[in-house]
C-alpha cells in the first residue's frame, strides 16, 4: 500500500531492511481488519512470518530493527511521521497501531 510506504520512508525506514516489508504487511493486516490489533503476536506477527517463512520472533526483531534504527537516527523524524510529540522509541506493537490510526485519521 502506497501510503504505508510514504510513512515509513518519512519514518526513515527504508526498503534496505527487511523489517520495513514486514512492517508494510502487517500495517496492511490491521487496516484491512482493525480486530487484529487486539492481539498483534497472534493475529498479525504469526500471519506475516508465515508469509515470508519466518518466525513471529523473527518478524518482531526484524520489524524492532528498523524501527530502532531510524530512531537513532532521526528520533524527531520518526515522531513527525507517525504525527506524535512523544520523545520515546515505539515498540514494534505500538508504530504498527500508530501507522494504521495516521492513515485512518488522514482519509
């Protein structure tokens, strides 16, 4: 999806890191059934690994990866992309949710 893609590329998470495909596929899954983000670990992290034949730990690392790196990077980058003012890294849990609500509230 187009518009998941811009927001992590503002994120500064690129394509060069698996976790970005993984992130793209799992926000997907959240906006395509909102009822997922109830149990991410469950209901989405188990689903993408079978898809790209990895693990739900593996899927969560990877996707963790991404997220800390660009935090490292440019924290205030990261924060103006999901549109937040917080000073903390997201989870892996919490960028996907906060990917999803953007997109939902930019419609």
């Amino acid at each position: 999806m187009l518009d998941i893609e811009l927001i992590l590329h503002s994120a500064g998470i690129t394509s060069n890191y698996i976790g970005y495909w993984l992130l793209d596929s799992a926000v997907e899954m959240v906006m395509a059934d909102p009822s997922l983000a109830d149990n991410l670990v469950e209901g989405v992290y188990r689903t993408v690994g079978e898809k790209y034949e990895i693990s739900f730990v593996s899927v969560e690392r990877n996707m963790h990866t991404a997220i800390k790196r660009a935090w490292e990077v440019a924290p205030l980058r990261v924060n103006k992309a999901l549109g937040r003012s917080r000073v903390w890294r997201p989870t892996a849990s919490e960028f996907i949710l906060l990917v999803a609500e953007k997109l939902k509230t930019d419609r």
